[in-house]
C-alpha cells in the first residue's frame, strides 16, 4: 500500500534528521523505536509500554534514553524546527505562544508546584510547560517548549539539584519564558507574520514591545482591566480596555468566523478601535474587542499591532488561531503522549516533550502532505 510505505519513509527521514545527535549506535536505534511507541495506539505511552512495542524485555533503556545517554535535546529541538519549516514553513504564519498542565504526584519531579493548570481548569498539584507553536495553512504543530519553574523551586538550590537544575537557571516569568523561545525562533530564520496567546502573555509590556522590535504583528488577548490610551477631545485619555469598548458604536460590530470549532464555526460579533498613539511607522495599534452571540454581555479584548491596512477579519482570524492550538495540544497528549512521561529530572522532561513534539510534527506533516495528494494518511497502526 503506498500510503504506508510513505508513512514509513516519512519516519525513517525524521529518525535520519536527528541520528546525529546521538554518538552512539544503541541510543540511535533506540530512540527510533521510542518515536514508534509514540506514534503507535498504545493507550499509555511510558517506559514499559514504550519498551513492549518496540520488544524489549524490561523499560530499562527506554528510561535511560531520557535520564542517562548523552543527547542535547535542545539541539533535537533545533532538528524540530527546521523540518517543520521544511515542510510548513509560511511567510504569512502565526507564531502563538501557550501553556499547558501536566499534573503530577509528588513533590520531586522538577517544577512541580499547587498552580493554576488551564488543562484541569483550577489549581492543581502540576507541572506547567509553555509552548511556542506554529500555525501556517499547512497545519499546526510546535516549534519550542520551555519548563515554567515556580520561585519556590529556584529559590530552593538544593531542591533545584536533586531535580537536575543547574546554578544557571534561574526564575523566569511565563512571558519572558515566551520571550525567549521566540528569540531563538526568529534568530534562525523562521518565516512568521503574526504572534498571539492569551492574557498571561498580552498583558506584559515586555512581550509586546519585543514583538514591535522584531517586527511581528499581534493580537494579544488582555483582561478587561487592561489600560489602554485613546484619543480624547483634550488630548490622549487613558482608560480600561471594558469602558473603552462600552463606547463602541453598535454598527462597528461585524459577524465573523474566526476559526473553526469542533461543532462548526466559532462566529462571534467583532470591533475595533484605534489607540493612541499611532506607532508612526504604518502601523496602528488597536484594542480589538469580541463579543457573543448569544451573550451580549460576554466581551473578550485584545490588543493588536498590524499595518494599517490590515482587516478586522484577519485580526479575528489571527485572534482565533489560539483555539486551534488549544486543540493541538488536545491532540498531542491524546496522540502522542505528550503528556505521558514518568521522569522526574528537568533535562529528562526536556528529553521526552522534545521527542513527543517531533512525533506530533511528524502527524501534522504526514496527514498536510496526505490531503495534497487528496487521500487519507496511513494509520499510526501500520
């Protein structure tokens, strides 16, 4: 069957792209059979399972693929980005920086803490990775990953090094984590338009002016109370994002879909308004507002930075582009076992969210070049 034996090509490429990495011929051949487990319908995606699928006796190697063999996961992750740029790499993409929880037991496992997990929807004992992924019209996948270590932990040396984390790390906010993920992405070359993420990241001035600096467009959701500065009848007025969209005229708003959900469209009323001041530089900097359908008292607001000829639609769509990776890491935990890992180190979490965001790029590759070719992609069972 030809879809399978490209299936199988596709693999043998990414296990080619990062052999190299690895100086040894068992890690090599073995960190094959661990991108195979991953991608294989196995209903846990740990040690053991990894090791039956790919018919070793006991986890032991799998395990010391992730806490013992010399590898650099963060050149591996380098290796990620360049074949996702390959593959889908778009001048018009949106770079959109997220996080996500993964809940664990314990209090060993490095950055685990009681903090709020979006996965779980309240406070939970957790991990917390922040993401940095890649939205072109190929398809969706991730690009970086970075460990979100609590003050608790970096403030606790000790603590720190019986976890695997250097001296050299030290505490980062979630933005500045963002911040430089998208360093790294932009000094290598990556072609993208548009940056967006939710309210941790738009409301920090920091991350919107490194934004500005490298010139990437934004649309950045903000809480109500976000200060924003307009203009008034006596000059520049600053006020709450809520009672600067209160003002908007009724007619301003327009219909618009700006992604699609899994029951259909997500269609919403959307506005617009300037900000002052105009960046002088052919852009206009805008707070952006989305409103229900059904509730019109439910109000969302963003802050966008684009070229002044830029559409309302396209903002909402950019706006919009946070859902799907909200469902990409949906499908990378359920896919992939992104979140399926039992190790405790923070090389070693690097190690595995590395090796589980090449196997979703892989998915995500594999089923873009399928449609081209107008069939449907072999399955992960083959």
């Amino acid at each position: 069957m030809a879809e399978v034996s490209e299936w199988a090509a596709g693999l043998e490429e990414v296990h080619a792209l990062i052999a190299p990495r690895f100086a040894r011929s068992e890690p090599r051949a073995r960190v094959a059979g661990y991108l195979r487990g991953l991608l294989a319908p196995l209903e846990r995606k740990n040690g053991w399972t990894l090791a039956e699928d790919a018919g070793e006796a006991n986890p032991d190697g799998m395990q010391r693929l992730l806490t013992g063999t010399d590898w650099d996961a963060h050149r591996v992750r380098d290796d990620l980005r360049g074949y996702v740029i390959g593959h889908l790499g778009d001048p018009g993409a949106v770079l959109v920086v997220d996080e996500t929880g993964f809940l664990k037991k314990g209090t060993r496992s490095a950055g685990v803490a009681r903090q709020y997990s979006g996965t779980a929807g309240r406070i939970e004992n957790c991990q917390v990775g922040v993401f940095l992924g890649y939205a072109a019209p190929g398809g969706r996948t991730f690009l970086d990953r970075e460990l979100y270590l609590p003050k608790a932990w970096t403030e606790d040396r000790p603590r720190c090094r019986d976890a695997g984390i250097g001296e050299e790390v030290e505490f980062a906010t979630k933005p500045e984590l963002a911040i430089a993920m998208l360093t790294r992405t932009l000094d290598a070359g990556v072609p993208a338009r548009w940056l967006t993420g939710d309210e941790v990241y738009g409301q920090h001035p920091g991350l919107r002016a490194f934004a500005a600096q490298r010139g990437l467009s934004y649309v950045l959701a903000v809480p109500s109370n976000q200060w924003v500065w307009t203009a008034g009848v006596k000059g520049p007025v600053q006020a709450h994002a809520k009672t600067v969209a209160a003002a908007i005229s009724p007619q301003a708003f327009k219909r618009i879909s700006a992604a699609p959900g899994a029951k259909g469209p997500r269609v919403h009323h959307w506005a617009r308004t300037a900000l002052h001041p105009d960046p002088g530089d052919g852009n206009t900097c805008w707070l952006l507002v989305r409103r229900s359908l059904t509730d019109p008292s439910d109000y969302a607001y963003y802050l966008a930075r684009a070229a002044g000829s830029t559409s309302l639609t396209e903002l909402a769509r950019v706006a919009g582009t946070r859902w799907a990776i909200e469902e990409t890491f949906q499908t990378a935990k359920g896919e992939v076992g992104l979140d399926h890992y039992q190790v405790r180190h923070y090389e070693s979490w690097y190690r595995h969210i590395t090796l589980a965001m090449l196997a979703h790029a892989f998915l995500t590759i594999t089923r873009a070049t399928a449609a081209k070719k107008g069939h449907r992609p072999a399955s992960t069972t083959s």
